[in-house]
C-alpha cells in the first residue's frame, strides 16, 4: 500500500515530512452502460412497419402522426418509399377537413391570429391542424412557424397539432410534401387544417392550389391601401380580413375595408359564385373571430352545395398528379451525372453565342433520352 501510495504521489515520499496524500477511489464509468443499453432498446423499438404507422395514425397518436410526417419530408429514398405506402392507405379515411389558406404581408400578425381561430375552432371540440409552406427556409433553415412560442396557447391545447414546413427544398417539392401531410393529418381525426404561407411570392399560388378556403389578411392605415399586395393574390382570396382593428385603428380599418370591397368588385365574377367579403378583426382582443367563422362556415355549404367544392377538389388532385410528374422528370434531368457535367459547357456556349438557348436545351434533352434508351 505504502510502495503504491509512493508511487502514486509524490507527497508521500519521506522528504515531504508531515504530508500524506491518500489513494483516491476508481471513477465511476462516464457512461451508464444499462442506459445505454435501454436507449438502444428504445431504438430499436421506433422502427414501425407500415401498419403500425397507419393503425397509430388513424388512433390519432400524435407521436405516430409526427413520426410518418418526418418519413413525408424525408428525401432518403427508403423514408419516401415507406411514408408513400402509408399515404396510400391513409387515402381512404382522407378528405374529411375543411382546408383553410391563411396569408399576410409579414407583420400582419398572422401568429396571433391563427391562436386566435384556432382556440375559436378548438374550444367547440374540434381538432385543427396547422401546416405551413415557407419557401424562404431553404435559405434561412428557419420557418414562418419555426418559433412555436408565439403560438404557447394553442401549441399546449390537446386538440391542436402545429407543424412548421420542411426546412429545406423548393417550393415545388415543399408544396408536394405539405399536401401529402394533409393527407395524413385528414386520417388522424383534423376536421380543419390550416396552411399559413408568407404573402409575397409564389407560395401563395401553391397554397390555394390545395386548399377550399382562401383567407388574406390585410392591415389599415399603411398609405395606399392596395398597396405591397399582388392584385393575383387578392383574386384568390374567399375573403379579405383587415386586422388589428382595436383602439385607435378601429376606424382605419373601417375605412379600409369599404376600399377593399370597392376594390373586389373590379375583379371579374367567381367560378364558385361566391362573393368575397372584407371582415375587420382585432385577433389580439379576440373580435371578430366569430363572424370570420361563419363566413367560412357559410361559403362551405354554398359551395358544397352548388358542387363546386368537390369540382375543386378533383382539379386539385389533378393538378398535383402532373405537378409531381413534372417535378420527378426535372429532378431526374438535373440529378443524372451525364447531363450535370455537360450543363456547364453548354451554358458556356449559350453566353459565348455559339449556340442558341433552344439549341443547346434541345442538345440537352436529346442526351437525356438517349441516356435512358441506353439504361
């Protein structure tokens, strides 16, 4: 012990007189080994079969559904293997929400006013998912709903499920993917979805190309009131809500919202024959919530009952049928190593002009179909 206690530290040894260190104890090992042994046991336990996703789904288990939406915006080609079998069998048990587009310039307070709706919807019983389609998160890796906490009300309400798009991809493949969650959210028991874009771009086409109801959200007292909103986006809306319409804005937002209307009445007539209503609110003081609700409730059994909900439908389905041929030709054009290498020398010859845009797309496309013939 002593010869050990010598050779451990040098304290002990009878020069350092009056000193005595004494041999300190093993460390416990740094990592638990049951722990880890349980962890990899639970591991092994989250590989569900396509079954096991879908019974869950239709159970309404919220972990299963989060889960099968990973597998959706996964681009690993087993995950989308996997996630399609499941929307296939979810199809059936699909179809049964009322789809709503919420849109707005940025700091029309479309968080607030999504808790807002959405506490009106779940507080009658009734389960609402919201989904979103952020295009600009393949550049900022964020989301338009990325920060959760502005939502702390409905995100802690058991009947609300809130999801914020896939980070990354293009609008094209962001757009596909949303649809298909919408799918699953639909055969988990969400009689109402909400998709909220950002009102400045092509999101918007995307988002009313998958939805029944078209909600944009407008501000009063900012100059011009038509202004920094596309006149394409305002066709598309079903109704214009002018928020924040409380305390010193009340009459603003009156005012605006007889600009609006004036302003609707310029566009040609609706295929649905709906007339598109302004509505003011103030989602912060929670007025005018109702009203908003028993317009959407009220353009539902017009349009449910003219037929023109289900002829939308079946054009939508349409749509995203050729949108995701289109989308998988592109990407297989694009992916092929072939046509990667021979990009950059064409488009050489396009900016030195020795060849033409369409001649040199045409060369392109030539090599491709010739690669496939090949393969």
């Amino acid at each position: 012990m002593i010869a050990d206690q010598h050779h451990s530290h040098i304290e002990n040894d009878p020069e350092y007189t009056g000193l005595t260190v004494n041999q300190g104890i093993e460390p416990p090992p740094s990592v638990n080994e049951d722990s880890v042994k349980r962890f990899l046991k639970n591991k092994k336990k989250k590989t569900l079969s396509v079954v096991q996703y879908v019974e869950g789904i239709l159970n309404g288990d919220i972990t299963i559904l989060s889960q099968a939406v990973t597998l959706v915006e996964s681009s690993k080609p087993d995950h989308q293997e996997i996630a399609q079998e499941i929307i296939l069998k979810c199809l059936p048990f699909s179809g049964n929400s009322v789809r709503i587009g919420i849109t707005g310039v940025p700091g029309v307070g479309k968080s607030t006013f999504i808790e807002a709706m959405g506490k009106h919807i779940t507080s009658k019983g009734e389960k609402l998912a919201v989904l979103a389609i952020d295009p600009s998160s393949e550049r900022t890796k964020g989301s338009i709903l990325g920060d959760k906490t502005r939502m702390e009300e409905l995100s802690a309400d058991p009947l609300a499920y809130i999801r914020p798009s896939p980070s990354a991809g293009s609008l094209g493949g962001v757009a596909r993917k949303t649809r298909e969650i919408i799918i699953l959210c639909e055969a988990a028991g969400f009689s109402h979805i909400f998709i909220e874009t950002v009102g400045v771009g092509q999101s918007e086409t995307a988002v009313h190309s998958m939805v029944d109801f078209f909600l944009l959200l407008m501000l009063a007292g900012a100059g011009d009131e038509l202004q920094g909103i596309k006149r394409g986006i305002m066709e598309m809306a079903d109704a214009i809500t002018i928020n924040k319409a409380d305390g010193n804005n009340i009459e603003k937002a009156g005012l605006a919202r007889i600009q609006y209307q004036n302003a609707l009445h310029l566009f040609p007539a609706t295929e649905s024959g709906w007339v598109p209503k302004v509505l003011t609110c103030s989602a912060y003081l929670k007025t005018g919530i109702s009203e908003i609700w028993e317009t959407i409730n009220e353009y539902m059994l017009k349009t449910k009952a003219n037929n023109y909900f289900q002829h939308r439908r079946n054009e939508q389905s349409k749509f995203w049928m050729y949108e995701t041929i289109n989308e998988q030709l592109r990407n297989d054009f694009y992916q092929n190593e072939v046509i990667s290498e021979k990009l950059g020398e064409a488009e050489g010859k396009v900016l030195k002009e020795e060849l033409s845009s369409f001649v040199a797309a045409r060369k392109l496309l030539d090599l491709y179909d010739q690669i496939r013939k090949n393969n």
